[in-house]
C-alpha cells in the first residue's frame, strides 16, 4: 500500500510508540524517506515526546496537530516540498 502523507500522519504517534505492524511501519517508512514534510513532522513529534518522557504523557499541547496539520496543508499546496525558510 502507498501512503500518502495524511495517513502518515495518523501513524506517526503509533510509529513511535513501536505499536504499528510490521507492514505499516515499512510503509511509513518508505514514505518517509522521500518526504521531507512527514519526515520534519516525525521529527518535531519525536521531540515532543523526549520533552515529555519523563511522566510518558502522550498527549500533545491543546491544538497543536490541527495548527501543525493545517500548516502542512498549506505546505502541501505549495508543492514541491518547500525550500528552508529564510528569516
Ligand atoms: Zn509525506
């Protein structure tokens, strides 16, 4: 199966908590290697959880995945993937 990057995104928690199956997390990461949107994403995800290890919380500040999914749309739009933003 192909992903594209909305159903990555519904994995990515799942992929760092090692709970996908082994097919779906092949898939993601095959998804993951030519796109720098979910790739920044897993990224910024993954930080978050080291921020919050220490008590295993999980959830995320109130409303950042619909800022952050709506910043990726905006993104997305603007495809090809979007060059470093200069300041
Ligand atoms: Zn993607």
């Amino acid at each position: 199966m192909v992903l594209n990057c909305r159903h990555v995104w519904e994995y990515i928690s799942g992929y760092l908590d090692n709970t996908l199956d082994e097919q779906t997390r092949a898939d993601v990461e095959r998804h993951l290697e030519h796109c720098e949107i979910c790739s920044a994403i897993l990224d910024s995800t993954r930080n978050i959880l080291i921020l919050t290890a220490d008590d295993r919380v999980f959830e995320l500040p109130v409303g950042y995945s619909e800022r952050l999914h709506a910043r990726l749309r905006e993104a997305m739009l603007k495809s090809p993937p979007p060059e470093p933003q200069s300041p």
